[in-house]
C-alpha cells in the first residue's frame, strides 16, 4: 500500500535507521578496545596478587633445604607419649569421661 521502490515504508523518517549505529563506529570500537584493555589490566593484577600470596605462604618441601625436609618428617613420626605415661594423664585428669564428643561447628 504505502511502499516505496525501495521496500520502506513513506511514514519512516530515515530509511538507513538501522545502520546509523555505523555513524559511531570508531567512537563504539574504541569503547570496545578501552573495556578490553581494562579487562587484561585486571587479570595481570589478579594473576600477580596471587603470586604474591603464594610467595607469602610457608610450603616445607618448597621452602626448607633438603636436609630439613627429612628432619621434617623424623619430627613427625614422633609421639609425645611412650604409651606408659598415658594411664598416668589420665588418672589426674578432670574432664568428664561422660561428655559428648566436640565436633567443631556443630551446636549443643
């Protein structure tokens, strides 16, 4: 009814409506390329805040010298008890025998 040759109706004001968003394309891709620098920007800080804490945190076998390593595992194969002086802990204790056994986080 109201078309035109080019297939658009007479009521439309500007039949390139739909590619006025290419007027601003050098504006929108810039916008772009700023965002996805921004981006790159804070995963290098994140991936370095991450090293860092790594470096902070005490790891034996990474941070102690060979030797140590083995002396590391000499200390934790030893106990503090020999097994005869246990009966003798547990006659001067005075916890109660009967009481429920802790279990963290969990409300009595």
């Amino acid at each position: 009814e109201d078309q035109v040759g080019n297939g658009h109706d007479e009521k439309e004001n500007n039949p390139f409506a739909e590619y006025m968003w290419m007027e601003n394309e050098e504006d929108f891709n810039r916008q772009v390329e700023e965002e996805l620098q921004e981006q790159e920007f804070l995963d290098r800080c994140f991936q370095e805040m991450l090293e860092e804490e790594d470096q902070d945190w005490f790891i034996p076998s990474r941070d102690l010298p060979q030797g140590m390593g083995q002396l590391q595992q000499q200390l934790n194969g030893l106990s503090l008890a020999d097994g005869h002086g246990s009966e003798d802990i547990l006659s001067k204790s005075n916890l109660n025998p009967d009481a429920k056994e802790f279990v963290p986080g969990v409300k009595y």
